[in-house]
C-alpha cells in the first residue's frame, strides 16, 4: 500500500531529524523506496502551487489580451478555475490518483481550458448590442461553431485513439484525463459561459470609432465585412 510506504518515510525523516538533535550532525534516512515515494510527501503542496500560478498567469494574460478589461480577465480565469475544480472531482470518480503524470494533465488542463472560454468571451465584448443577453447570442453564433469544430472536435479526435492504447498510464492518465478536459471545456464555454455574460458580462464598449481598443477593432471588423468587390 502506498500509504504505508509514505507513513514509513515520513517516520523515518522525523527520526533522521531527532538524531540530528543528539550527534549534533546531518542524518539523511535511505531506503529503495525513498526514491520514488519523496514526492508524494509535498504533491499536495506541488499541485496548490502550480495550478495558483497557472490561474494567475491567466488572469494576466487575458486582462492584457482583452484590452485591460478586468471584468472580462475575471469571468475567463473564472471558468477556467471551474473547469480544474471539476476535473478533480472527475479524477476522483474515475479512480484517478494524484501523481506526477496527474499533476503535469492538470497544469495543462489550465492552459487548454482558456481556449473554450477566451473566445467567446472577446466576442462578448466586442458585441455593440445594448443587452447583455443579445450580446451573448451574437458572441455563441459568431465564435460557438469556432469553438466546437476547431477546438472541441479537433482534440477529441486527436486523443480518441490513446483508447486503444495497451498501456495502462496512456488510456488512464492521458485519455481519460484529455477526455474530461475537452468536454469539460466545451461544455463551460458552450453552455455555462454565454449564461454566466449574460448576468456578470462586461459593460458594452462605448468607445468611439477610430479610438484605440476594442472599438478600432470593432470597426476593422465591420468594414472588412462590408466591403464590396470592385465591378470592371
């Protein structure tokens, strides 16, 4: 039992560390399975640190990315920090122990779910309707399809085949793991985020044409869209 092995190292680094006390020098405890079991004793911390730097990373990010909008940065990171709460509660009803190739998938799921909400979310912003709930509306049919093909079938295609993959590691820690990210992602961006903007959304831009931000993109984006071929 893993359990029994971390309980003995932890013991024996507490007993290392009373002998130290006594002989007045440095005590390392060894055993075969030192080895590998050390890193068990400070996963726990391991992962709170990685995914708080991770989520912090994002709320930067997109907080530059989104044209300083903080409201915007704060509804994305917050979907973000869902989408990896409920992948633990995943792991833990597929039996999904927290370990090194473990931690690595949840530091990466950080990074693959901002591409489900980051999207729409611009897309929201961007909008010029008056309600937030036409803004939505115009934000899931400009970027949802976007979203589904090029994001959501696309990696669930990719990662389909390590299903068949003999290794144990591969099916359970890669395509499980990929698994409940790509449809955890979609099913955040697609369904709970246009909800989420229509009660919490941004302030529509009010920025006039020509102005740097999102109203100068805005604009590029609607000439470009209504520019007519030139009739010889």
């Amino acid at each position: 039992n893993s359990s029994d092995f971390i309980t003995a190292y932890e013991q024996a680094r507490n007993l290392s560390n009373l002998m130290e006390e006594s002989v007045n020098a440095t005590i390392y405890p060894y055993s075969v399975f030192y080895v590998y079991y050390e890193m068990y004793v400070t996963m726990v911390e391991q992962v709170a640190i990685n995914l708080a730097v991770c989520i912090f990373a994002v709320f930067v990010v997109s907080f530059v990315l989104l044209n300083f909008n903080f409201m915007a940065a704060v509804i994305t990171t917050t979907t973000v920090l869902m989408i990896t709460v409920n992948m633990f509660g995943m792991m833990y009803l597929l039996d999904i122990n927290i370990n090194p190739v473990s931690l690595v998938n949840l530091v990466m799921s950080v990074g693959i779910s901002v591409e489900f909400c980051s999207h729409i979310t611009r897309s929201f912003a961007l909008s010029r309707h008056l309600s937030r709930v036409e803004r939505a509306r115009e934000a899931l049919s400009k970027t949802g399809s976007s979203v589904l093909s090029g994001i959501f079938m696309t990696k669930l295609i990719g990662i389909s085949v390590l299903a068949f993959a003999k290794s144990q590691i591969f099916e359970i820690y890669y395509f499980r793991m990929y698994v409940c990210i790509v449809a955890l992602g979609m099913l955040h961006g697609l369904v709970f985020l246009p909800v989420f903007l229509t009660f919490f959304g941004p302030s529509r831009n009010t920025k006039p044409v020509g102005t740097s931000g999102f109203g100068k993109i805005e604009e590029e984006e609607r000439t470009n869209s209504e520019r007519t071929p030139l009739l010889l």
